[in-house]
C-alpha cells in the first residue's frame, strides 16, 4: 500500500476511531473489510483441506475394527502434540518477520527467513522423529491399553515422513501468506486431498498394508502439498521478488529467529495442549466412556468451526504485520478493529446455527440416544465457547502481527493453566458438573485470554508498533548473497 492509499484510509479512521473531524465516507473500512474476506476465505479452505488429511485417513482405518480405529487416534493426537502444534507454532514467527518485511518493501529477506525456518524446524523434528518412533512405549509406560499403544506406535512410525513434510509445509504456508497468495494455496490443499481419498483407498484396502497404509498416505499427501507449493514458488513470476535463490545468509542470525520462534511455539502449544488434557480428564469422570466419547465429538465440531476464525486470525496477522513494516500504524490498527467486528457477525451467526441443529448434530456421530441428547445438553455451551474462542483468535492474529509473541505465551499459560484447568477440575470432580464443568473450565480461560488481549490491544500505541517493527526489518536487512 502507497502513501496515497494510506491518505486515502485516514479519513474514515479518524472520522471512526479517533472522533475527529473527518470527510471520509467509510471507504477504508469497506476497503479493509474486503481485503481481509478475500484472505480470510482461501485460508480458512486451506485449513479445512490440512484438517481433514487425518480425518480422510482415520475414517478408513475405522473401517477396519475397533483397536485400528482406536491406535490411529491415539497416534494422532500423539503426534498432534508432541509435533504439529509444535512446528505450527514455530512457524508463527514468519507471520511477524515476512509479514513487516514484505510491508516494509524489504522482499528478499523473506525468501532467507523462509529458509532459516525450514533449516531451524528440520533440526528440531530430529528429536520429535525420536519421539515417535517410542509413540508405543511411551503411551504404554503413561498407563494407555498395551493392545492400544502398540497399535498407535506402528501408525506413528508409518506417519514420520509426514513430520518432516509438515514442518516445510508451515514454513511454505507462512511465506505465501504474508504476500497476500492466499489461491495457490488453496488449490494445493484441494489437489492433495483429492488425491489423499484416492491413495487411502489404494493403500488401506488394495494393497493389504491397513493401518500403515492410511499413516503412509498421510505422508505421501503432505508431501505433495509440499513440493507442489515448492514449484509454484520455483517458477511464479509472484514470488520473483521474495524467492531469489538459496542464500548462505539463512544459516546466520539464527538465535534471534528462535528467540521469536519459541515463544511462538509456546502460545499455540499451551491452548492446543490444553484443550488434550480435557479429552484425558474426561476419562476419569464417572462413565467414562460417554464423557469421553460426547467430550470427543464437541472437540470434533470446534476444531472444525475454529476454522473460520484461525482464517480470519491469518488475514489480520498478514494485515497488521504488512502495515506495521510500511509505516501506517492507523491502517494495522483499523485492521485488528474491522476483524473483531467481523469476528463477532460470525460467531453470532455460527453459534445461532450449533444451537438449531444441537438436537441432531449427535446422530452424526453415534445412534446413541444417551450420546446424542448429551451432544445436544452441550451445543450451546460449545457455541459461547466459539463465540469468545472466535475472538481470542483473532486478537491473537494480531498479536503475531505485532511480534508479541512472548506477551502471548505469557497469557496463554496464566489464562489455560492458572486459570482454566483448575477451575475445570474443581468444577468436573469436586462440584460434580462432569463433562461440563469441565467445558466451562475452558470457557473462562478464554473469557481471560480475550480480557486480556484486548486490554493489551486497546492500549497500544500503533505508532511505536510501526517504529518497532521498521527497525526489526533494517536491523535484519543484509545484502543479498546467493549461491544458487
């Protein structure tokens, strides 16, 4: 964005935030309100299309049994915390360092931070790729069924190439994004996937491999997201500018990187752990396995609605971080105010939709009677928790944007686990609420995740921000050296 447009968006945000006098006729709200839609939409596809890569392959496997079905979720979920969360959230940092040097015009610094990501996070899956290949001990030695852990172990080896692929993927992601290329994306992800259906059905049934068939082609499907992100990449005139070649200069200032990076791990690890610990906690309720099993469908459902917001999060952190690195404080932070508002139309709409179907949203999982009319007690409680989680998201979006992410790793440890785990306990095990106590838990976490985001957001100064993240770029901005 110019001078000109910044000029351009001043008015309306004067005349809207500032309460000054202003002639502006409200096109700079319409204008950000467009351009984050036009991100937000392809990046909550994107999403969707990654989520549903295990979700393709556990539906197969659960055509096979009962101990295939429960092996494969527990690795799943096994390799979701000790790895992806952990390479998403590193990955994080290239919100904050692309997003402000693509702002500030400073191009090819994002291909080099792209590769110190790539190099930093290939470095840590070595010891993650340890991890799982004990996935069966460990679960087994933390007191899991023994037929049950031995089945996960063998599905997370099967799925260790995945490890490696999805660290890129992040990395590939992040730097796309930040240049506002939110379509190719999307088309990678739905070509994946599509042909995710196809190698699960070749490898679980066809060939006679089962279980490591469906973690094999989880491998094989991120893989191919990769390299065909890689090639567009290689070969698009779109990224001529930011992708210049290999560059030695990736392998230096490589602490200052992880200073970013493992506070950024840390505030998406924190919530995502969290949100694991109440499925556990669920099994030592009375009747575990209906709380286990209603507690797992509810988890289902907002992961998947958590969709919409986590695109809308990704729009604003690319938003604020573009416009903190080209010096328009005003324009970042009508950004994080025209996001909250959208954020709030869309809970209020997505939460009136859980409510309606609540009483045959179960049926979709189970034919249980019992399950189903539990599903349908909790549907209004998951809707307020979508509705605050919505929010938090996108202050959180924000908060990447800004580089803050030590701020939040800092909120998120006080908000889940000074405040929402005990409270979840007290409520599910000493007050006897059981699988709801145990959700309201969480809902005041994210009550104080949300109070204090926006206190922080409220009593920013944009100006400094905009400072802060214009000397990030040029204290980081070194001559270009490529070797290939």
């Amino acid at each position: 964005m110019g001078r000109e447009d910044e000029d351009h968006i001043k008015s309306p945000l004067i005349s809207i935030i500032s309460q000054e006098n202003g002639d502006g006729d409200g096109d700079g709200v319409f204008e950000e309100t467009q351009k984050q839609l036009w991100l937000a939409g392809p990046l909550i596809c994107v999403s969707l299309l990654q989520y549903s890569l295990n979700l393709i392959s556990i539906m197969f496997v659960g055509h096979l049994g009962e101990l295939s079905l429960s092996g494969a979720s527990m690795a799943t979920s096994f390799a979701s915390v000790t790895g992806f969360s952990l390479f998403m959230g590193m990955a994080c940092a290239l919100d904050t360092l692309c997003g402000q040097s693509y702002g500030a015009k400073q191009y090819h610094m994002l291909g080099i931070y792209m590769q110190r990501a790539m190099v930093i996070l290939m470095l840590v899956s070595i010891p993650v790729a340890l991890i799982w290949l004990n996935t069966g001990s460990i679960l087994k030695a933390v007191g899991q069924d023994p037929d049950i852990s031995r089945e996960a172990g063998v599905y997370a080896q099967f799925m260790l190439p995945s490890l490696f692929a999805y660290g890129l993927l992040q990395c590939l992601v992040r730097f796309l994004q930040t240049q506002n290329i939110v379509f190719p994306m999307m088309v990678s992800s739905g070509i994946a996937t599509l042909l995710h259906v196809l190698i699960c059905w070749l490898l679980v049934f066809k060939s006679g491999l089962g279980t490591k068939g469906a973690a094999l082609a989880n491998s094989i499907s991120y893989w191919n997201n990769v390299i065909l992100l890689a090639l567009y990449v290689k070969f698009s005139s779109s990224c001529a500018k930011t992708w210049t070649g290999f560059s030695r200069e990736a392998i230096h200032g490589i602490l200052p990187f992880i200073k970013l990076a493992i506070p950024s791990a840390v505030m998406v690890c924190l919530e995502m752990w969290s949100f694991e610990l109440i499925v556990l906690l669920s099994g030592l309720l009375p009747n575990p396995k209906l709380e286990t099993s209603v507690l797992s469908i509810c988890l289902n459902t907002a992961a998947v609605v958590w969709m919409i917001p986590f695109g809308l999060s990704g729009a604003v952190s690319t938003r604020v971080s573009n416009e903190l690195g080209a010096g328009h404080p005003r324009t970042a932070r009508l950004a994080v105010i025209v996001v909250l508002v959208v954020a709030i139309v869309v809970g209020i709409l997505v939460g009136s939709v859980l409510i309606l179907i609540r009483n045959i949203w179960g049926y979709a999982y189970s034919s249980e009677v019992e399950v189903v009319k539990y599903v349908a007690s909790l549907m209004p409680i998951l809707a307020v928790s979508n509705f605050i989680d919505g929010l938090q998201c996108v202050l959180s979006g924000s908060v990447r944007g800004c580089g803050w992410q030590k701020i939040g790793a800092y909120i998120n440890l006080g908000s889940y686990y000074l405040v929402g785990i005990p409270l979840a306990v007290l409520l599910a095990f000493v007050l006897h609420i059981g699988g709801k106590g145990l959700w309201f838990g969480i809902i005041c976490a994210l009550i104080v995740q949300v109070a204090s985001l926006m206190t922080i957001t409220i009593r920013t100064d944009w100006e400094t921000e905009a400072k802060k993240a214009q000397e990030r770029v040029y204290e980081s901005t070194l001559p270009m050296d490529i070797v290939s």
